[in-house]
C-alpha cells in the first residue's frame, strides 16, 4: 500500500491542513453493458440477466468492484442506491455470489455519473470461465415488470481498489491545553492516520486528552468515525457520534478532568469516557467515514463510505507538575544561552 508522509507543523490557534485520502483502482478485466433495466427484487424472472467470459490473459485476484456508467430514472420515487447487481460463478468459474451496489445516492431525477469501488471478499476470476449477472432492485417500490432505474452503460472492472490513506504525523503533543485543530478530507473508501505523541501520558485526575473531529469552517456537515491505536497496532478505543452537539462527528475523551465531554449527552458517558488513564506513548488516530469498522488491529480496518471534509481538533493537559518542569527547563536552557 503506498502511502504520502506529510508532517504537519502545529503551531497554537492555528490550523493546518493535510491532503486527502485517495482512491485509485488497478483494473485487471473490465466488462461494459447498455440499456439494462433495474427492475424487480432478486430472483424476478423480469429482472435482466447476462453473462460474460472473462478474456483470455485477463484472469486474477480480485478484491474489488469498479463501477462506472449512467443510470437514468424510470419510475419517480426510487433511489438510486436500489439499483444493483448480482454477480455469480458460471461455466469454469468459482466463488461466491455477491451484490454489487453502484451508488449510494437517494432520490434522483433524470441521468446521473456513478463511479464507485466496492470492496469484495477476495475471489480469483479464471481466464476462459464465464460470470452471470442479474440487475434487480434491493426494495421494489415501482410498478413490477418495469425498470424502475436503468443503465444506460455501466462498466463493471475487476482488481484492487488501492486506498493512498492520509498518513501525518502531528509529532509530540505540546502539554498546555491549547487545541491544535488539523483540516482533512476522507474519501469514500478513505482513511486517515495521524500518528501523534503524548509525552507525559494521562496518569492522574488532573490529566486528560480530547481527541475529536467537528465541522470545519465553510465545510459541508460529514458523518465521521474515529479511533486510536496504540503503538503495537491494537486498538484503545473506537467513536461514531460521540462529540457533544455536533450532529454526527466523533470524541475520544481519557482523564476524568477533561472538560471538553460532557455527560449530559447521551452519545458519551463523559469525561474519560475512554479511560481513565493513558500511557505516555506514540499512538494512531484514524478517521474514517461512517460505517467504518474498526478491526482490533490497525491492519484489519474497513473503511467507510461516507466522504466529506473535517477538523480534528486534539487537546492535551499533562500533570501541573509536567508543565512545571518544562517551564523551568526552558529557563535555564535561555540562561545558558545568554
């Protein structure tokens, strides 16, 4: 997986800004239909049906599905997230029957672009051995034995959607209690990490640390989730909606001291939610769109679908004694310099 390192240098009240997840895909067959009609829930004898051979020279491991093409609506009052695809093993093939589902867009009106990549569970396509397909409707709310929604050309490539995930570092948190607010962008399929240390960890009541995300200014709202990770990969602990009056953004709150939660809200139990305690360490926080699964470990993360921009926003208070002693030994490193 390759991944763009970018070091973000925070600097208190300011906000710095990192390059978005992206997504590419690496294609090793592709197949194109026109004028397929998404007509009745799976099975229907109306629904269209054909099937394909996969080329010569085209076969191998497949992790996931492009689609690419137009959809027009037929029937008013559908979505276009209910026009899908059923993929089986014909003649000389063998894996698991899967749907497809093309866009995760509602209410439509006339033609709409679609191109997403959806990951599916890993199957080898075998060169010369053939793959069926049956277009239907995952909730059928039209009139039956008419298309409610039909491709016009949809284009279906098997191979890998490759994630080039956000990677930053926000280096060693300063222990003052200043938010340092960081701007991204995840993609759907996108994810998000920023590695970042806490030097003095959260090991007392005075201590805590907030980590969230929250709506960023001039940004459209975004449904994100959010986890950290500790430096052996294993996941602490996992958020969705948990930052307090913001819709659908996320918090992560150690130490019973930390102000920022509240236990009013019914998305979080309050302060320390996440613990009352936390290591002094290098950890990795990962934002994601929502229905994101977070896996115990940091390699076994689905990534959402939602996409849209965001703000982590992290604060950090270390022991008063801490702060003390960095104080004092900025002193005597500027009487040394004198």
């Amino acid at each position: 997986m390759s991944r763009n390192l970018l070091a973000l240098a925070l600097v208190a009240g300011t906000t710095a800004s990192a390059v978005a997840s992206t997504v590419n895909f690496t294609t090793i067959a592709s197949v194109t239909f026109n004028n397929k009609g998404s007509i009745d829930a799976q099975g229907d004898v109306d629904n269209a049906r054909d099937t394909w051979v996969v080329p010569a020279g085209s076969g191998g491991s497949v992790t996931s599905v492009r689609v690419q093409g137009s959809l027009t609506l037929n029937q008013t009052g559908t979505f276009a997230s209910e026009a899908r695809v059923r993929m089986s093993p014909g003649g000389g093939s063998s894996f698991t029957a899967f749907n497809v589902q093309g866009t995760t867009t509602g209410s439509y009106l006339g033609t709409i672009s679609v191109d997403r990549s959806v990951a599916v569970t890993a199957f080898s396509l075998a060169e010369g051995g053939t793959v069926d397909f049956e277009w239907f409707e995952s909730f059928q709310d039209g009139t039956a034995g008419l298309p409610e929604s039909t491709w016009d050309t949809v284009t279906y490539s098997f191979g890998g959607a490759v994630i080039q995930n956000g990677n930053f570092s926000l280096g060693s948190t300063p222990a003052d209690g200043v938010t340092r607010s960081t701007a991204g962008t995840n993609v759907s399929g996108g994810l998000d990490f920023y590695t970042i240390t806490i030097p003095h960890g959260v090991t007392n009541l005075s201590h805590y640390l907030n980590i969230k995300t929250s709506q960023p200014a001039g940004g459209a709202a975004y449904d994100s989730e959010l986890a950290i990770y500790d430096a052996a990969g294993n996941k602490i602990a996992e958020d969705d909606d948990g930052a307090m009056g913001t819709g659908f953004y996320s918090m992560l709150s150690f130490g019973a001291a930390d102000p920022l939660a509240d236990s009013v809200d019914t998305s979080n139990t309050g302060p320390g939610e996440n613990g009352a305690s936390l290591p002094a360490g290098t950890y990795t926080i990962v934002v994601g769109g929502f229905n994101t699964v977070f896996g115990s470990t940091i390699g076994g993360i689905t990534a959402g679908t939602a996409a849209g921009p965001y703000s982590l926003d992290v604060t950090y208070v270390p022991a008063p004694g801490a702060v003390a002693l960095m104080g004092l030994a900025g002193l005597v490193a500027g009487r040394r310099r004198r």
